[in-house]
C-alpha cells in the first residue's frame, strides 16, 4: 500500500514540515481547481513534474493503488476531514497509511470573516458533488432549512452548483414555516472564493441572495440573531404533554400509553413512519422531534382532526410531518413504504389497514386496541401473516385531589399490539 499523505492548503503558508513532504513525494494529486491555485503558490515550481490533474475521485485512488511503493500527495481544500477527501482517503487504504494535515477549513475562515463566533453553529453540507447522476445522499435537503434556522441561530452551508446561495435563499423566501416578517429578518452571508486574491462577502436578505448570482467556490452562513426561537440544547423531543397536543373531545393517545407505544415501536434514526388514524397527530408529532430525519405521514379521515393535526405541527415545528386527509386502507396506497407503522384509530377496518401493511412487509407494525374484538381481530391478522406478537394491557391510573386528599382515578384500559418480521 503506498504511503499517502492528504495536504489541506487555501489560508497559511506550508510549514517546513509539509514543504519536505512536498519535495520528497512522487507524486502530487490535484483536481483541476486546486491545480489552478496551487501554481500560484511559490512551491509549484519546485514540484511541477510530478503534479498530476485528475477531476475524477475514484480515479485518483485507482492511480494511487496502482503505485502501491510510492509517497502520494492528495491536495486538499482546507480541512480535509471536514466534508472533504480525507474520509475517503482513510477508508481507502488505512489509517496506518494516511497521514493527515489539514489547514484552516472554509468555515472557520467564514465565520472570521464575517466576525461571528461559530461555536454554537449548525454546520450542513449541501454539497451533492460534482457528477449530477451520481450526487451524494446528504443528510438534510435544501427544503429543511426553514425548520432548521428555527431551531438554530447560526447555519454554515457548504454549497454546490445547484444548492446554491440563490436556490438557498428562494427555498426560505418561498417556505410556508416562515412567516413574511421572519424572512425579513434573516440575514445570509455568501462568502465567495475564500482564500483566493479576490474573494468577496456578499450581505443581504434572502430576497436580496435570491436575486443574485456568485462565482464558486462558495459559502453560505445564515443568521437568525433577531427571531425568537427555542434553544436546541433545552428541547423537549420526548415526553410531550396531552395539554400541549391540541385536541377535540378527550381524542388523544394519552401520555402513559404513548410512552410505551413509542418504545414498541423500535424507532429508527431515518426512513418513513406512518401513523395511520392519527387523531389529533400526538404520536406523529412525538416521533417526528424524536426522529428529526424520518418522514411522518400522518393518515386521518376526520377534517376536525386533520387541522388539529396542522396546528399541532406548526405549533411543535415539525416541518417532517405530512398530513394525508384520507381514509385507511385505500389511503395508503401510493405512499413510500414505511419502515415502522402505527394504528391508532381504524375506522372498523383493523383487518384490511394490517392485511396492507404485512403485504408491503412492514417489518413493525403496532396497533393500540380498546376493545377485546379489535385486540383479536390484529392478532389473528398479524398471526396469518406470520409476525412474531406479544400483547399488553395498560392500566393506568392518574393521581386526583378531593379537597385537601388525593386519590388515584383509571383511565380507560388499552391493549397494546406489536407484530415484528
């Protein structure tokens, strides 16, 4: 395996130490526009004949496989550890064979730029890379960023050609979470060409980015210094309240049996979630804060429940969720396939909603039950199709005042139903 070294540069000077490295490799490895600043540099002229251009990542670790006796430099931008090549490096060929040496990142100069401490930021990348057929997954969309900078004061944002500060700033002027005097007073930073001789800092509104356009490379910081919003660190994602869950007529999984359902329901970190007769959407919304980066489909027939179910979401800010205003089963057709399935309210079709979802092979589906028929009815369903059951009742009773005494008053019994593939 060669020995490789992955290079940072765009901000300091090259020490000594990363100087000799320089000289004394056989190669050094560039994209086309890290070559054209790097030429720049006084070193160049001392390494020229062994630079070697290539665009394409996989194959620059071909080339680096191939020439397994020799010292390899990869150039970098910035950090390479910081949504850059220094990941793949490692994972290429070994951390006993990669040595790392990064410079500033683009963010840490971003920030001291612009004269903003960035220890409390939200740091994303939208960079999808640079083949359009074969963009990375990225762990958020350029369509999350209103929940986002609600919840952050401070967002840096790699970008890319098409997440761009223009198509940024228009996903928030064109959101439906943020309100016309909100998006006024966001601020965004575009910092173009970072390092470069004639990079530039561009300020304005996100109508102002929205009609602009700007030379990559580029980043883009947004401020939400001025708007009131919950600090991250103190939010509640687990153990919301029946009286902060608006609801019509005592309609609402209560708090004890929502506990346990959510931990029946073994949630996972991302995929989809279906909450199928949602009611007034509490338990969508639980999972939704639980699980930020899992889609929510919140399935209700009854209008009244369905705009509880909107006013709920805009009250607990959970952009992730997704109102289906219909009924089970034929509702259900047509949406992603979830990963987990909850059945809060059938309508007196326990057997068709479970038939469609072990036909789709949800591999957990739980269903909370409050008579004995609809109890059998899941677990004969769930049976035939061959899930592992199990079964509970909850009885659960709060603790009442009468005058100066307390006393302890049930609450209607709920059976609880897992199956699991």
């Amino acid at each position: 395996m060669p020995k490789l070294y992955v290079i940072g540069f765009g901000f300091k000077p090259f020490e000594d130490k990363t100087k000799k490295i320089l000289y004394d490799s056989d190669f050094i490895l560039a994209s086309e526009r890290l070559f054209d600043f790097f030429t720049e540099l006084k070193e160049y002229e001392k390494v020229k004949d062994k630079v070697k251009v290539i665009n394409n990542v996989d194959r620059t670790f071909e080339f680096i496989k191939s020439n397994p006796n020799a010292e390899i430099v990869i150039l970098a931008s910035g950090d390479p550890l910081f949504y850059g090549i220094g990941r793949r490096a490692v994972e290429e060929v070994g951390k006993d064979s990669v040595t790392i040496l990064p410079d500033l990142s683009s963010i840490q100069v971003a920030f001291a730029r612009i004269k903003e401490s960035w220890d409390n930021a939200f740091l994303m990348s939208l960079h999808g890379g640079p083949d359009p057929n074969k963009r990375r997954k990225m762990t958020y969309e350029i369509t999350e960023l209103p929940r986002l900078i609600k919840k952050y004061q401070k967002i840096a944002i790699l970008t890319d050609k098409e997440n761009n500060p223009t198509n940024i700033a228009k996903a928030l002027l064109n959101s439906n979470e943020l309100k016309e005097d909100e998006k006024n007073k966001l601020k965004i930073f575009v910092c173009e060409k970072l390092g470069y001789p004639d990079e530039a800092i561009i300020e304005g509104t996100p109508f102002d980015i929205s009609q602009g356009q700007f030379r990559n490379p580029n980043l883009v910081i947004l401020l939400n210094k001025n708007l009131a919003f919950s600090n991250p660190d103190s939010d509640i994602v687990f153990g919301i309240r029946e009286e902060e869950i608006i609801h019509s007529d005592g309609l609402i999984t209560k708090d004890e049996i929502r506990a346990i359902t959510l931990h029946k329901l073994e949630l996972t970190a991302n995929g989809v979630f279906w909450d199928i007769g949602a009611g007034s959407g509490s338990v969508s919304i639980e999972v939704a804060k639980l699980c930020p980066k899992v889609k929510v489909y919140a399935i209700e027939k009854n209008l009244t429940q369905v705009e509880n179910i909107q006013k709920n979401i805009e009250r607990h800010k959970t952009s992730n969720v997704k109102i289906i205003p219909a009924e089970a089963p034929s509702a259900l057709t047509g949406l992603p396939k979830p990963d987990r399935a909850f059945i809060g309210g059938s309508g007196g079709k326990i057997e068709e909603i479970i038939n469609h979802l072990t036909e789709i092979f949800v591999k957990v589906i739980v269903i909370n039950a409050a008579t004995i028929q609809t109890l059998n009815k899941a677990l004969s369903s769930l049976q035939g199709a061959g899930y592992e059951i199990e079964a509970c009742q909850i009885n659960v009773s709060r603790m009442r005042k009468i005058g100066k005494s307390n006393y302890f008053s049930a609450l209607n019994p709920v059976f609880v139903i897992k199956g699991k593939k």
